[in-house]
C-alpha cells in the first residue's frame, strides 16, 4: 500500500500498465491482483474489499468500469499536454488519432456522419428548468 501511496502521490493517478515498477515494487501486478481481488469479492460476497477502499481514497479510478488502456491514455493524455494544443511527446498525436478513430469505429461513426452532426435544435417551447428560473 505504501508503494501505491507514493506513487499516485508523484503521478496522480494509478492507472499503471501491468509491468510497472515503483520502487523496486511490481506496483503493476500488485494493482493488477487487487482489482481481481475486488472483482472477486464482490461477486462472492456483494461487499468492498477492504484494499479497494484505500485505493479509491488515492485514486478514484484506479479501478474503472470502462477499459483500463482507456484510463491509461486519458492519464498520458492529461498528464502530458503541454498548452499548445499539442501532446509535447513525440509520435503520440498520431496515436491518439489512431484511439480517436478506434472508438469512433466501434460506435459506428463515419468521418461523414461526425462532420455532419449538427446540434441539437433549440426547443420552440421552454422547458420545465427555463420557466422556473425566469
């Protein structure tokens, strides 16, 4: 736990990749065992492992219901945009123009239909939140 400890206090997160070391620590694997072990417990008991509580108090998705590889970019992602709307690392916009075009594809998106998408039309009558503010 004093591994985890330090290192989401250095990096801010603890979406490691599974063969990460901190330390000298297999962090990677011991996180990797502990959201089996949460997984697990849950199914049999319906409860919280107890670890997982000490995990979500250093990072509230160290064990996200969405895929952790997408945790993992959005935190490389986040961590290393430099302001200039550029990622500051070299070759990654073209990875992340690869994970963009991933998930659009699994929605089955086109480029056609994303450059075509239009907002949604404002409503010709107010709404129930409109008329009680006005």
């Amino acid at each position: 736990m004093a591994h985890a400890r330090t290192y989401a206090a250095a990096h801010g997160h603890l979406a490691t990749p599974q063969k990460a070391c901190h330390e000298g620590f297999p962090l990677g694997r011991w996180l990797s065992e502990q959201r089996h072990q949460t997984r697990e417990h849950h199914r049999s008991t319906g409860g919280t492992w107890p670890v997982s509580t000490l995990l979500t108090e250093l990072d509230p998705r160290w064990n996200p219901t969405w895929p952790l590889d997408r945790q993992r970019n959005w935190r490389r992602v986040s961590s290393a945009a430099d302001g200039s709307g550029g990622t500051g690392i070299p070759g990654l916009e073209k990875e992340l123009a690869d994970w963009l075009k991933r998930q659009y594809t699994g929605y089955g998106i086109t480029a056609e239909t994303a450059r075509a998408a239009q907002p949604p039309a404002a409503r010709a009558e107010p709404g129930l939140l409109d008329t009680a503010l006005a």
